[in-house]
C-alpha cells in the first residue's frame, strides 16, 4: 500500500540509513520541524501548512506526491565487507584516521598492530574468527556482526592489557550496545563479579567508579569502542541521536562489585552464578542518578523515597550502595537479604496515578502497552488519579554494593538490567 | 617506534549485515474518492500532527477519507492487527511521526 513516513527534520539521515538497511532506499517520508512535543494547534498546523525543513517544499505537497507520483528507481549501494587492515602509514596518520573515520571516543587510542592484537587474541582459547555476537545502535539500523579479533582490535585501541580480553569479550558476547543512538543519550554499565576481579586488579573500593583503576577505564572504555565500531558507527546526526550526551559513556560506569564487605550475596549469584564463577553483568539507560549520605533514624524512609521519585519513571533504580550504607540498610530497615530491601523499595516508589501518567517518558513508552492490555500497565491505568502506584516492577529492581567506606555515600542509577555474561567461557 | 616508520594496524570496524531490496508499492493515480488512514505512532504527541494534516485534507481535499488510529502499542511492536484493518479497509497510509 503507498505510504508516507512524517518524521522530525533532525532525524533526516537516520530514515535514510534506515530505509537503505531495510532494502527500500526510496520510501516516501517529508519532514516537520522538531519538535512535535508540547506543541500547540496552532503551531502544528503550521508545521502541516509549511515547507519541508529538509526539501523547502510544502509538506503536504511531499504527502500527496508520496502517495500519487511514480517513484524513480534508486540504486541500492552493497555495503562492502569490512577490510582487516587499514592502508599502512605513519603513527600520526593513523592516528588522524581513525579519528577521521570515526573509530575513536576522541581521545587518543592505542593503534592496534598485528602484533598487539595478537597479544591480546593470546589471551583467548577462541578462534579469531570465531563470531561473537551481532549489534546495532538502535532497532532496525540492521545487526551487524563481528570476530573475537574484531573485539580484540578494539580492545587494544582502548588500552586494555591482553589479561582483560576474556572480560571485554564477555562484554561483545552480551550484544548490548554501549552506544545506542537514543535521543535520550543513555549509558551503559558493566558490573564484575567473581575470582577475575582479583585476577585482572579490577576496583571495587575507593573510587571504583571514577578513572582510578587501569583494568575498569580500559575495560569500561573498550566496551564503548568496539560498540560503535562493531555495530556500523556512532555518529551524531546518522547512527547517535542523543541529544544531549552523556559523560558516562567515556568510561561506561566498569567496576566491580564489592563481594568481599558486602553483606549480601553477590550480583552473580543472584543471577543463578556460582560464588567461583566470573561474569560481567550489563546494565543500559543510565542517564539519571541521585545520591545520597547515609541513612538517617528518623526520615530515612522519606529520604530514600525522594531519592527514588528522582530516577526517571522509565529506567528501573538500581541502588549503588557503600558498604557502610548496605549494613545501614540492615540497621534501619532489617533487610538481611537484596531481596527482603527489594521489596521494600518495590513498595515505596510510588506516586500519584495522574502525575504518573502524565511523564512524557510514560506517554512514549508505557501508556501504549497499558492501553494495549499489557500488565502491569492495564492495572496501573485503572487507578484513580490521586491514586497512589508503584513506579516501577519490582523484579526490576536491583542492588550492588561498591565503595571503599570512606564515608556512607550512595547513588541510585536508573539503569536496565539486560544479562550477565560468563566471562570464564571466554578464557 | 619511529615517527615516519609506516606501521600495518587492523581495522576495527565490524561487518555490515546483508540487505535485502524490497520494493516499493504502486503509487495511485489519484487519491480522490479514496481512503487515506493516518497511523499515529503513539511518540511524542504525534497524535496532535496527524489532527491537523486530518484537518489540512478536510480543507484543502475534502474528497479524501480519513481514518485515524493509532498502534496498538509502542511504535517499536509490530501491529498486524493494524495493518490488516488499513489493508481491508483503505487505499494509503500516512504514519507519524518518526524519529
């Protein structure tokens, strides 16, 4: 059936690249100044009434010849296979390349000769040319797909030692990308758990998040290079459309967890690990944080509620939480086990019904699968306005402890559970 | 290692997935007298723009049929259900906004 597309300008070269890589390089589409959000009537019969921000022609003159005109045939350019290596050159070239390609964060990257990737491909008892997964920055841009070699080049761009490779493979194997090209400009975050902590230095302690530890930067820095080398690119404008950014994905919050002060069970396990057992667990959509100091006697429920109602009501909390803080939570609330806190933050994220529905993010994501009959939305939409609901699912939410107990300070991420990876069977 | 020594490095671009030409429906010849629906995605208030190209055909080509509907869901599921109604029942499809 011939059909129109009406999109915002700003996404002009993502249609593109989208309909190219769904083999229909000449759908119809016109375009709409963004945003469409929060706008009146008036100013969106405007939008219909006016010219085509990319074409300068009149939007509905693009709808109607979308429909009616006969379309040219277009050429569908095959993408060429990825060549192994780059055209030889001095380090300075190389260097200006692949940022002119960009292959790198903007920052200066190890070049990977064949001899540094074979250190690191040492590391392994896979083939290089073994498949390791596929990826893409968002639905629909097409999967592409890559080696342990692919995964090993990007690990010596970010510096990482070979010692590190079967935890960065770990990290490909996920298929998770690090740099996904929501407008919303989400990151990723990878938590290690297991003996390979030790094994590769990796911190847990003071400053486990920050860039103070070389196995986590690099590590955490190589994820985020071989997502968008390996998925096709992350190009503002083309395959990144975040709008604003977002500094978490230099370093991809990398550490790991402190299993040793916790006084729970650690994150693997929770995931059906074994104690012995080494994995990498990624997280996505961290884009809103809140922190805080301890837990005070008599408002600490209220205090952990706000801090709660901060974290976007799409993205589920995952409480980052200090030793000194975890064994509070046990001191204030009895919650001798992650699950036993679970419940209660389950129970204490909760907000009006009506403010609830009405977030923009809600609108988007949520509303529609509530309407569609989807639990537990459809319940969620039956309460009355100034009904209380929970915010998020319960089986959402998570708990990791990390910090070195300089003092009880905590955060809430939001951040989306997607898998844990055994990092033993990439060794 | 020297400045001008010219070194051999990988390359660290994965590879690109397979596409599959799709081709493109017949254009109508007119749109008089036919049915136009208008899919709204359920993004962004994306409902409020298709209101008014509803309201643009009303004015501007009154001899075109309407229908608006939204998905069933998010716009990132796939709506058969959907497609099925506008396949029985109409002659072209507007769908917005997308992002």
């Amino acid at each position: 059936m011939p059909t129109v597309a009406l999109h915002t300008h700003v996404f002009h070269r993502v249609v593109a690249s989208v309909t190219r890589m769904a083999g229909l390089p000449e759908a119809r589409r016109a375009f709409v100044p963004q945003p469409v959000m929060g706008k009146s009537a008036a100013e969106l019969r405007a939008y219909v009434e006016g010219a085509d921000p990319i074409t300068g022609r009149p939007v509905m003159q693009e709808v109607i010849e979308g429909l009616t005109a006969a379309v040219p045939p277009v050429t569908l350019d095959a993408l060429h296979t990825t060549p192994r290596l780059v055209e030889p050159d001095t380090e300075a070239s190389l260097q200006r390349l692949f940022l002119e390609n960009d292959w790198t964060d903007r920052l200066p990257i190890v070049l990977p000769t064949e001899e540094r990737v074979a250190a690191m491909l040492a590391r392994t008892s896979h083939r290089p040319d073994e498949v390791v997964g596929r990826m893409q920055p968002t639905a629909n841009r097409g999967l592409w797909e890559y080696t342990v070699e692919k995964v090993a080049v990007n690990a010596v761009m970010a510096g990482a030692r070979p010692e590190y490779f079967p935890v960065i493979l770990a990290l490909a194997a996920s298929q998770v990308t690090a740099r996904g090209s929501t407008s919303s400009s989400a990151a990723a975050m990878a938590v290690v758990n297991g003996p390979v902590r030790h094994e590769i230095g990796m911190n847990w302690g003071i400053g486990a998040l920050g860039p103070y530890n070389h196995a986590n930067a690099t590590i955490g820095r190589a994820y985020g290079l071989l997502s968008q080398n390996l998925q096709g690119g992350s190009v503002p404008g083309d395959t990144f459309m975040g709008s604003q950014g977002n500094g978490y994905t230099y370093g991809n919050l990398t550490f790991a967890e402190n299993e040793e002060r916790s006084p729970w069970e650690p994150f693997h396990v929770q995931r059906g690990f074994k104690p012995a057992d080494s994995t990498v667990s990624v997280f996505y959509g961290c884009r809103s944080t809140t922190f805080g100091l301890g837990l005070r006697e008599l408002h600490w429920r209220e205090h952990v509620r706000d801090m709660l109602r901060g974290i976007d009501a799409l993205t589920a909390p995952c409480l980052l939480l200090d030793p000194i803080t975890a064994r509070q939570f046990i001191d204030r609330g009895g919650f001798d086990t992650k699950e036993k806190l679970i419940d209660w933050l389950f129970e204490t994220a909760k907000m009006p019904a009506g403010e609830y529905w009405d977030l923009q993010l809600v609108q988007n994501y949520l509303y529609p699968r509530a309407t569609f009959g989807e639990e537990p939305y459809a319940s969620k939409l039956r309460a009355a306005p100034d009904e209380l609901i929970p915010i998020f699912n319960r089986d959402d939410i998570n708990v990791i402890v990390v910090g070195g107990e300089a003092n009880g300070y905590w955060q809430i991420m939001g951040a989306n559970y997607r898998r844990t990876v055994s990092v033993d069977e990439w060794r | 290692m020297a400045g001008g020594e010219k070194l051999s490095v990988l390359n660290p671009v994965g590879y690109p997935p397979k596409v599959s030409r799709k081709a493109l429906a017949p254009r109508l010849e007119g749109l008089d007298g036919k049915t136009v629906y208008l899919v709204d995605a359920r993004f962004d208030d994306s409902i409020e723009l298709l209101r008014q190209v509803q309201a643009w055909f009303a004015r501007h080509l009154p001899s075109v049929s309407t229908k608006l509907v939204s998905l069933s869901s998010v716009y990132h599921r796939d709506d058969p259900k959907t497609w099925e109604e506008i396949k029985a029942n109409g002659d072209a499809a507007i769908i917005g906004v997308g992002h």
